[in-house]
C-alpha cells in the first residue's frame, strides 16, 4: 500500500487543479483553425496583448492593469470577408489575453487582414482531394520591453481538417484524430522561423463518411430483417393449421 501512496497525491494534485500547468501546454499566442471543404473556415485566437503587439504589431497597452480595449480588438480583427463573433479577454502569469472567434467567408483571404498577413494562405481541390498549405513567416518587428517573458512561451498553429488526412507536411505535427497542431518556441516566432503547413484531406467530410456508413448499416440490418421475416412467413405457408406439415 505504500507503493500506492506517491500515485495517489500525484493524482490527487493533478486532479485538484484539472491538469494545469501539468498536463496542458501554456500558449503564448494560439490561432486555431475549423476549416470547411467549401472553403469557408472559423478561426480562433488565444494570444496575450504582448504577443499580438510584438508578433501582429497591434496597437494595444501591454500593461495587464489597463482597460481592455474590446473596441480596439475588434478593429483589429474585423475585415473583409471575416466578422468577430465572440471576443473576450482574461489574465494569466500576469499578462492580460484575449479570445477572439472569427467566421471566415473564404479561408485563402484571411492573408489581406493584418492580423493574418504573416500567412500566405491555399486551398484547393486536387483530382479525388483538397489540399490546403499556409505558409506562415516574419512577424511585424514591434518591440514589448519586459513583459515577464522567460524564454519557455510557446506559439502554436492548429488545423481542424474536416475529411479524413490523407498526407501531411514534415516535420510532423501533433496529430489527435483529425485535429493537426505546429508547435513553435516563441523566441523563433519572434526571429521569423517558417512555419510550412500542408495538409491533403480527402473530398468527403468525416460527417458525410459516417452518415453513409450508419445508412449503409441500417440498410443492410433491414435487408437482414426482410430476409428473417420472408423465412419466417415462407415456413408458415409449408405448415397446415395442425401443425402438420402441408400435403400430409
């Protein structure tokens, strides 16, 4: 039993706080992307106010004490072809972050907005599939001072594909189902290190797969019952009321 006793204050402690800071990765910047086969996407970003000033060069206070300028944010976000649906904002290692979700008309315009221009955005069909590639490269140079960086901050790039992957590009990305994520130090998003991200996915949604798939299933549990009952049917007409067979 005593064995037993570090295992359980570890599972303890990780249950007590829910993981954090244990298990999930911290981001310093997140841009999250629910892509769709018609092109259309929802876009999601989860970054501290310094990362967007140092990292998309926009206009906001650092200090996590100001007010939050939800106008500001919105301005920045909102352009053609994308409208902010949802935007709030929170604190973490003493950095004020905000959440921004954006639907997007056509994923391949997202590069004429500012907050997107580092990217350089494809996606097309290819024969039997979609392929899609972002190009991701330098930062706008816009210096935060201190801000209690340490050097462990991560950036992130995460692609929602909505058929199943057929091929993805090295160096391989965290994959879980059909969710693909490009993790980077923020020190190298800083230095402009490329990110490359190409993504080939099949031309049927995961959806459409499963709903012919539960079709399919139901079809062929009805033909099975069809069958059954035809059986079923055909022995009672080869049976006379007597339970003898017919013609004896």
């Amino acid at each position: 039993m005593r064995s037993w006793v570090p295992i359980l204050v570890a599972a303890l402690v990780i249950s007590g706080c829910g993981g954090r800071g244990l298990l999930k990765k911290q981001y310093e910047y997140e841009e999250e992307v629910y892509l769709a086969l018609d092109g259309t996407a929802v876009v999601n970003v989860n970054a501290s106010v310094p990362a967007l000033v140092a990292l998309r060069g926009a206009n906001l206070n650092v200090n996590p004490q100001s007010r939050f300028d939800r106008d500001a944010v919105r301005a920045f976000f909102n352009g053609p072809g994308a409208a902010v649906t949802a935007l709030s904002s929170s604190r973490r290692h003493g950095r004020r972050f905000v959440h921004v979700s954006l639907d997007v008309t056509d994923v391949r315009s997202l590069q004429r907005l500012t907050p997107f221009a580092w990217s350089t955005y494809d996606f097309a069909r290819d024969g039997d599939v979609y392929k899609y590639t972002q190009a991701i490269g330098a930062p706008a140079p816009k210096q935060v001072g201190h801000v209690g960086w340490d050097g462990t901050e991560l950036v992130t790039f995460r692609l929602h594909v909505p058929s199943k992957i057929t091929d993805e590009s090295p160096p391989t990305p965290v994959q879980r189902g059909n969710i693909l994520e490009w993790d980077q130090p923020l020190a190298d998003r800083l230095r402009g290190t490329p990110v490359d991200i190409r993504v080939q996915m099949e031309s049927q949604t995961i959806l459409t797969n499963t709903l012919v798939l539960f079709g399919s299933t139901i079809v062929a549990a009805l033909l099975t019952l069809g069958i059954v009952i035809w059986w079923i049917s055909r022995k009672g007409r080869e049976t006379d009321v007597n339970g003898q067979p017919a013609g004896s």
